[in-house]
C-alpha cells in the first residue's frame, strides 16, 4: 500500500510518463524486486494505482451522496464543497489525477483509456442518481435529463480543476460552486 500511495502521490504531481520508477521506489523504500514480485510492468502499476483512487473517490461520495439526513442537493453540495477544501489545502496543485492521466495518455495506451473512462462513467451515474433523487423530491426543476446535467457537472468541475492549477486560485472552484448551486440546481419555487 505505501508503494501505491507513494506512486500516486508522484504521479498525481509529475504525471504518468514523467514519474520514474526509481524515483517511486526511493521515496517509498521498496526495493526493485519487491515491485516485480506484485506488478508485472509500470503499466500494470500504474493501473493499480487508477483502481486504488477510484475506490477512494467511490468510498467518499459514498459518504456524502448516501448521507441521507439531508437533501440530494445538500448532499450534492457538501461533496463539492468537500473536494474544493481538498484542492485548497493542496494550494492548487496536482489537480484530479484520473482527469489529469486522461489528458495525458488517452491518446497513448487503450488501456488506461478505457479504464478512466469507465472511472468518469461511473461518477456520472453516481451524480445522476442523486439528480433523479432531488428531482423527485421537488428540489429542483425536473425538465432537464439527470445524465446530462450530471455529465455536465464532471465536465465543468474537471475544467474548473484545470483553471485552478492554470491561475493558481480557488476561483474557476468557486465560480463553479455558485453557478451550480445559485443557478443550474437551485431549489424550486
């Protein structure tokens, strides 16, 4: 696990290409044939590593999309606000790391690129069925599709995530935070 979380860490700041493999194995102290004995090449590695932060990405909106002592666009909203306090207190570094190696290599290993888009996939379904929750319950208005706002929220929150690491600022996070919440999910009159 400490190989993972080191490699992770690496990745997430260099990207997937730039990270050497010596450089992973020195800050995390394992030694050479250690990494051979659990992956077979840095592709599998680094799919290890894909598999490892979508299950943390899916264990937190676990807790917050299955928190229902509150509504879905409440729930939706501590999500989001949840990640821009993460991204504020990395001081806009490293951005999303399966957004970031989707740039990076969907046009270079099928692989990775199938992986992630499975990883995109199954965020969208999470959001939309938190959607489809609060149009049910009246929240908000129920004349747009739950998938294609929810592939619009990931779409817009992965573009605010690359502004942030452009301008250095919490800003594109916020402006997304208050069209989202002031404009597209505001609650019913």
């Amino acid at each position: 696990m400490t190989l993972i979380r080191t490699g992770l860490g690496i990745i997430r700041e260099k990207g997937f290409n730039n990270s050497g493999l010596q450089e992973i194995l020195q800050a995390s102290g394992v030694p050479k044939g250690s990494f051979y004995h659990f992956f077979a090449s840095k592709e599998d590695f680094g799919l290890a590593i894909i598999e490892y932060d979508a299950g943390e990405h899916q264990r937190e909106m676990e807790r917050f999309l299955g928190d229902t002592s509150c509504g879905a666009v409440e729930r939706l909203r501590r999500y989001f606000e949840a990640k821009c306090r993460y991204f504020e207190s990395r001081r806009h570094r490293e951005g999303c790391l399966l957004g970031n190696l989707g740039q990076e290599l969907a046009d270079q290993n099928e692989t990775f690129r199938v992986r992630i888009e499975r990883f995109f996939a199954d965020w969208c379904a999470a959001l939309a069925a938190c959607l489809k929750e609060a149009q049910k319950a009246r929240e908000i208005p129920t004349h747009l599709s739950p998938d294609s706002l929810a592939a619009f929220l990931v779409n817009s929150w992965e573009g605010a995530i690359t502004q942030m690491k452009i301008t250095k600022s919490t800003e594109p996070l916020q402006l997304f935070m208050d069209f989202v919440f002031g404009v597209l999910l505001k609650p019913c009159s």
